[in-house]
C-alpha cells in the first residue's frame, strides 16, 4: 500500500481572508506538528491541493472572489508552507481532481490510498473524495484534519464520506502511528 497526503485550501483566504473559516485553527496543529511531519519522515507524499481562480469561475457566482490565483489570498498559510519535497497543484473546483492532473501524478507515484485533510469537509474534502472513490483509491480522513465552516458541516461530510465513499475516519495520530508501524 502506497499513500499520499491531499492538504486541500489550507490557503489565506480560507484560514484569515475573505471566506475564512475560523474553525480552520483548529486542524493546523494536527497537520503542522503531527501528520505531516510524521509523512515526510516516512516518505509519504505530500501534495497540496490549492484553489487558485480565474475572473470567469464559476465558483465565484457562488462564494464571490476567493483564492485568486497569483494573489497572496491563493497561498498557503504560513503554518503549512510546502517544503521543497512537496507538490502544489491548483484547482478551479470544489474537487481536487478535476482538470489539475492530480490522478496521473497520484498514478506515476503508485499511489494506492489518500489521505485527505484540509477545507471543506462537506464541500472540497467531499468532492476530492468522491473523485478519488471513482479513481479506485481508498480514502482515509484524518478527523482532526478537515473541517468545515460548522459542527453540522463537519460531520454530515464525514458521515456522508463513509457513507458513499467508505472513506476510513481516522486520526492524525493513528495514521502517524500506522506509518511508524510499517517502518519497523
């Protein structure tokens, strides 16, 4: 089994900008200080998926301008900031995979599984999900990981991943245990 790490929209202008989710805080230590660190040590890939919008989205008929690509709102957060190691792909849509090339890159890589993190667990997580389900990975979301802009959001999205999706909930500590647990 090959894993990938997804970081989804941990961007400004989801965390402090102009659509900020305050709830966001509330993933950046288990990402910043446990799962991802935890993922370089052993290998794992870390690939940010970033939204990174052009005047014409469509998307923005719905959230007005966010994530504007070449604009600081569009960066990932300074807590997050990619290593040399990582990938960064930008996104137009709520999904992942959606025209970034992100499958071929997951594929190249023999990348087998994902794990998910990042913004919307009802939206970007949801839609990257469904993605990766119709790609043949199995999912696995970190729940300390993803959030949403509410409770209610957060888990009807992760109630509905396992759902539809059969996505494993797990946590940033399990998985960084798993990982220490196949090194040895």
């Amino acid at each position: 089994m090959r894993d990938a790490v997804i970081v989804l929209d941990m961007v400004n202008d989801f965390v402090t900008g102009t659509i900020a989710a305050e709830r966001a805080q509330r993933i950046i230590p288990s990402l910043r200080d446990e799962l991802l660190p935890a993922a370089r040590e052993h290998g794992i890939r870390v690939i940010y998926v970033n939204d990174a919008h052009r005047p014409e989205d469509l998307e923005l008929e719905v959230w007005g301008e966010h994530a504007m690509q070449g604009t600081e709102g569009a960066d990932v957060i300074p807590d997050l900031t990619p290593t040399e190691v990582d990938d960064v792909f930008a996104k137009r849509f709520y999904d992942g995979f959606h025209e970034t090339g992100l499958d071929h890159h997951l594929r190249s890589l023999g990348v087998d599984r994902i794990i998910v993190t990042g913004l919307h667990t009802n939206m970007c997580v949801r839609h990257t999900s469904a993605s990766a389900f119709f790609h043949g990975y199995d999912i696995v979301v970190p729940e300390d990981c993803v959030d949403a802009f509410s409770e209610d959001d957060h888990e009807r999205g992760l109630e509905y991943l396992t759902d539809v999706y059969n996505a494993e909930i797990s946590s940033a500590a399990d998985i960084s245990d798993e990982w220490e647990n196949r090194a040895t």
